[in-house]
C-alpha cells in the first residue's frame, strides 16, 4: 500500500525555478502520469520524490509519514531514469540481479526466487536471450529495457519511470506502453510516469498532471484534459495535431474573427444561452480540434472560411492539411482518400457545437 502525496515544493536551482509550489498525491495503484515538455520540471520531480534532491520549502508524504528528509535508500523507492545508467563491467543478468543484491533486501529472498524473478522480468521484456550479453553488446533501445527490468525486477512501494522508453523506436514504443501499463495494473505499484508524448499519457495514465515551467496547469483524467482543457496551454499540448485558435468578438448570433477577411462562424443554438451568461462583446479565443473542422468546396455558402492547401501530412488513413487563409494557419485532420491538391483553393465548415472558448487576457477557458 503507497500513497504519495506532494505538498507546496518548491525547488531552485540558482535564479531558476525548477519546481513552483506543486501540489498533487498518487493514490495507492495508481498510473499517474506527469506531462509536459523538456524543461517543465518533470525529472527535479522524480528527484525529490526519490530523495536524489531535496526541495527548497514543501513536503513528501508516504502513506502520510513525512519522508522529505529520508534519504533515498531509506524511501524503498524504484527508479528508472531516462538515462540507461547501467554497470558496464555486469552482464544484463547481473545488472538485473544487482537491486535484489542491495544490503537490506539481500536476505528477504532465497537465491532461487531472485533468479526467477529476473527470468521473468527479463521474459516479460523481451530480453531473455540477451542476460548473458554486457551493455556494450546491446543496441540503444535494449539497454532502455535491461534499465526498466532493473526497476520493475523489484517491489517497491512506489515506482518513478522517468521517459524510461523514450529511447526506443516507436514499434516497440508502442508495444511497451501497452506493457508497462499492464505490468503496473497486474504488479498493483503506485507508479509515476514522466513523459513529453500526450498521446503516451493518455493512452497510459489513470490521472495526468499537466506540467508547465514547473506549475501545474491541470490535473484529471484523460478525458478531463482532452476535452476539458482548463486553459489555452493544455488545450494547445494536448492533442495531435494541435487545436487551431482565433481571436475573435461575440456579436450574439455570430463571432467575427478578427482577421483581414473578418469571416464569421454562426453560434450554435444549444450554445447561445451559455454563451449570452459568460461574454460581452469584448475580445475571445475560439479554439477547435483540427478532427472538427470539414473541407467543403470555395464556392459552398456553408464554409466558413477559405484558404490555400500549403501543406498535405499523409499518415495513412488519415492526413492533416494545412490551410493559409490571410494571417491564418489552420490545421485539419480528414480521411486521406478525400485529400485535396496542394495549393488547391478549399472551403473550411466548422461544427460550431465543439468550439472552446477561452479569455483573451488570462487565456483561461469560458463556461
């Protein structure tokens, strides 16, 4: 039983703010996922949750036991650094067997359980032919794995999986989130999982924490942070391709985007009312998802806008056009076998029923 709690951390590094009053518990079993870009802070995270570095001013709680002056071997905590950090002069074997070698588990087990246990997790990995190899003698993305076993090849009460399979190639990517994630639910470890990929994070976390220049933006299900984006920063990180934004006026009926063209996008009947409580004629964000925009033909009195095809990205059954209109950039994602030519002239339909509207000045969302 881990349930991990941080308090109010702050962490410095010279003039730098690494970490600014972050706040957010794991509960126990949990698959917590910290998103956010290079730089966000995510890694001085794991550090301070492992005792690698301890913060300015906050708390680490485990199990509600204040830990945040334990050191870490104290903490019997798993790490998996992004780094693959393994003992050159070890076989793969031998880097698995080393954490259940550590003074004070080096008892717990007989040597016949620690060799199954390091057959099994090397079996659950895909690297059971390679025990008898040193790191040198791997590729780039097998070493990523001798370093995961090395963490998962323990119990701990809590795993930090710090972009443990950032280094792989995206085959195995994939096929290894779909492992860890089961792993983790099988093993029942409190796991926090770091990573800059959303879709990783979605496909992967119970909760995801949204971490921006060492703040958290939001924190929530998957489906709470696709589709309700507390502000313009998550709604812009989260999803692929990124929603599309424009700044424009609430006139009652329509919005009028402010651009050379002043097109107009109707308002949506079942979202008139909300939309007379929360905003005046004054300033807005419209954001929409490149997946809710159409492609109509130029002369199609329906079209709300109408652009230049600068760009075409084929990703099979579908692809993602980038349309020029004026000072605008706007993404859409369609099926590929309905493509248009490059530099074609295109019609743009919004459905005007999942628009995100978002505040001008504090770039929150409305409503």
């Amino acid at each position: 039983m881990a349930r991990v709690e941080l308090k109010n951390i702050i962490k410095r590094f010279g003039d730098n703010t690494a970490l600014d009053d972050v706040s957010f518990s794991i509960q126990d079993g949990q698959f917590f996922c910290l998103l956010g870009s290079s730089g966000a802070g995510k890694s001085t995270t794991i550090n301070i949750i492992s005792g690698v570095e301890l913060p300015d001013a906050g708390k680490i709680l485990l199990n509600d036991k204040d830990i945040t002056g334990f050191l870490p071997q104290e903490r019997n905590i798993a790490t998996a650094f992004e780094s693959y950090a393994l003992y050159p002069h070890f076989t793969v074997y031998q880097n698995l067997m080393f954490p259940l070698e550590a003074p004070g588990r080096k008892h717990t087990l007989t040597l016949k359980e620690k060799d199954g246990l390091v057959h099994r997790t090397a079996s659950m990995l895909g690297i059971e032919e390679l025990l008898h190899r040193y790191p040198r003698e791997l590729s780039g993305g097998q070493r990523q794995r001798v370093a995961l076993g090395r963490t998962l090849v323990r119990r701990p009460n809590i795993y930090l999986l710090d972009e443990p399979i950032a280094h792989l190639d995206a085959k195995l990517r994939h096929r290894m989130r779909s492992e860890l994630k089961k792993i983790q639910q099988e093993l029942g470890i409190t796991t926090l999982y770091t990573t800059p990929d959303q879709l990783e994070a979605l496909s992967m976390g119970d909760v995801i924490a949204v971490l921006n220049k060492g703040k958290i933006e939001q924190i929530g299900t998957s489906d709470e942070i696709y589709y309700k984006p507390v502000n313009m920063y998550v709604a812009r990180f989260v999803g692929d391709p990124p929603m599309n934004f424009f700044k424009a006026v609430y006139k009652g009926t329509h919005f009028v985007i402010e651009n050379e063209s002043n097109f107009q996008i109707p308002v949506h009947p079942n979202s008139k009312a909300q939309l007379d409580r929360n905003m005046k004629e004054h300033p807005i964000f419209i954001g929409i998802r490149p997946k809710d925009i159409t492609t109509v033909s130029p002369q199609d009195r329906q079209a709300h806008l109408r652009g230049e095809v600068v760009l075409i990205d084929t990703l099979g059954q579908t692809s993602v056009i980038t349309v020029k209109e004026h000072s605008h950039i706007v993404k859409v994602k369609i099926n590929t076998d309905k493509l248009p030519n490059l530099h074609a002239i295109v019609g743009l339909q919004f459905d005007n029923l999942k628009l995100y509207y978002f505040d001008a000045e504090s770039r929150e969302r409305l409503g």
